[in-house]
C-alpha cells in the first residue's frame, strides 16, 4: 500500500491516518524470483506466466515496506463505532435469536403452532424489554473495554444468568 524505499518510518506513519494505526513496522522485501511464486499461480503448463510479483507477495524492488497493525488495545475505537455495533446488534440479532428461542423451545415441548404463536405474542415483548435494558451496556462495555481477545468469553459468561433467565421467565 504505502511503499517507502529509503526505510523512513515517519513518512509511512504520516501517510496513514492515526486513528487506524497503532504501530507501523517497516519490513524489508525483496526482488520477485521464480522460486517465490506459489505453485498454484503458475500456468497450466507450469512455467509461472502471468503469475507475477503479485502472486508472491512481493510489490517492490528491495527496500522497506511498512505493514499496518490494526489496533487491539482497550478502547481502540471511537465510541460511536461500538456504539453503532450495540445498535445493530439490539435491532437485528437479539430480536430474532429471542424470536427463535421461543419457536423452538415451543416445538421440542411438543406445542402446536397455535401453541408456539399464542406463548410469543405474550412473552417475547416483555423479555426483548428486558434484554433491551441489560445487553446495550453490557455490550457497551465489552466493545469499548473488554480488550478483543476476551470479548466472546466475556459475553459468553454474563450469557449464562440470562439464559436462566428466559428459561425462568418463559415457563
């Protein structure tokens, strides 16, 4: 993306934004050789045309080539962006997983469709309620402060009371 020969780190940093930056390592490359390229980006019959610098990685002629690391410290994005994940998730995921929780829980009790129907229109509003006024923060929090590495073990603990709770709730 951003190729910088003569090994100045600051010109690479300077050319990308910081907010997507955490650290810019410089990697050294080097020229494109036949015995670099993968075998599944020859030709057919085996001699690598068309195969090209692309395929083995290599863009530049010697040099140095920085490589962007992605931020993975807590609260590495703004809060808008963790928030529209809470949002997405609240209006689309949690409406639906609840949706099909009672439809299945419904038919392995053996309920007729009727049944299934009649037990959500009477408990699917009053538990998405209460899913709406636990999870947002919950999911706040593990967006913005849990670092990326234990957010699914920490949703998947604080999963586990409120899956006692519907369970409660719906019998």
């Amino acid at each position: 993306m951003f190729r910088n020969v003569d090994g100045s780190r600051q010109r690479a940093r300077d050319a990308l934004k910081e907010d997507d930056v955490d650290e810019v390592e410089m990697v050294e490359t080097t020229p494109s050789t036949p015995a670099s390229v993968p075998s599944s980006a020859t030709s057919r019959n085996g001699s690598g045309a068309g195969a090209g610098p692309a395929a083995s990685g290599s863009h530049a002629v010697g040099g140095s080539s920085p490589v962007v690391k992605k931020p993975t410290a807590v609260g590495g994005e703004p809060l808008w962006v963790s928030a529209s994940k809470v949002v997405v998730d609240q209006l689309t995921f949690s409406p639906l997983s609840l949706y099909l929780y009672f439809y299945i829980i419904g038919w392995f009790d053996g309920l007729s469709l009727q049944s299934i129907y009649a037990k959500i229109a009477r408990e699917f509003w009053p538990v998405m309620v209460m899913n709406w006024r636990i999870w947002p923060l919950v999911n706040l929090f593990n967006f913005k402060l849990v670092p990326p590495s234990l957010q699914v073990l920490f949703g998947n603990i604080l999963a586990v009371p409120w899956t006692a709770y519907i369970v409660l709730a719906t019998r």
